[in-house]
C-alpha cells in the first residue's frame, strides 16, 4: 500500500504564508505526478499545482505568482508554499500522488490539512 501524510496547515491572516508539506510511503517503483488540491465548503475539489517526474509544473489562474509547487524525489515528499494568502485560499488541501505499482499507475489521497486564511 502506499501512504501519503501531510502537514503544514492552519491558521493565517490574510497576507500570510504556509508551507504544505506531503511525503508519499510504501511499495511503489516511482512516483510520475504529484500535486495539490484544494476544496471549499460547497465547492467541487480543484487542482491547485502539480509537478511530475520531470520537473515541469501547472498551477491553477488564481495561485500563480502567490503559490509555488516543488519536490524533493529522494524523499517522495512534495511541498507548496503558499504566499500572499487570501480568504478564498480557504479550504482543505489534499496531496495526491499517481504512483507506478509494477506497471499500473494508480492514484493516491492525503487525508486533507486544513488551511483557514482570516481577513
């Protein structure tokens, strides 16, 4: 099995900063994407930033330039840093990781960290 623990979340006024923080364990041969999501109350989960194997990274329209995305592979831990808050940053933020097992990719789910950003 493969686990997947985050940390990093809690409480900010607006304009602050937090920094997430996922680390991927278990049986796996590697890990292709990692990333962020995010969901509000009432509101459908949504991509916040991914970075895959290579390097390359997507945010979505409302974090670029404030939030930035990285991974440390040697440690199968991904990180967001998380700048210039604002109360729509509001949400719980889950890590989720597709990860080789054997030859199948299969998809991960954090419990969720709540970030709460006050005005």
């Amino acid at each position: 099995q493969v686990q997947l623990v985050e940390s990093g979340g809690g409480f900010v006024q607006t304009g602050g900063s937090l920094r997430l923080s996922c680390a991927a364990s278990g049986s796996f041969f590697g890990i292709n994407a990692m990333g962020w999501y995010r969901q509000a109350p009432g509101k459908q989960r949504e991509l916040v930033a991914r970075v895959i194997s290579n390097g390359s990274t997507n945010y979505a329209d409302s974090v670029k330039g404030r939030f930035t995305i990285s991974r440390d592979n040697a440690k199968n831990t991904v990180y967001l840093q998380m700048n210039s808050l604002k109360p729509e940053d509001t949400a719980v933020y889950y890590c989720k990781a597709d990860v080789f097992r054997v030859t199948t990719l299969y998809a991960y789910w954090g419990q969720g960290t709540q970030v709460t950003v006050s005005s």
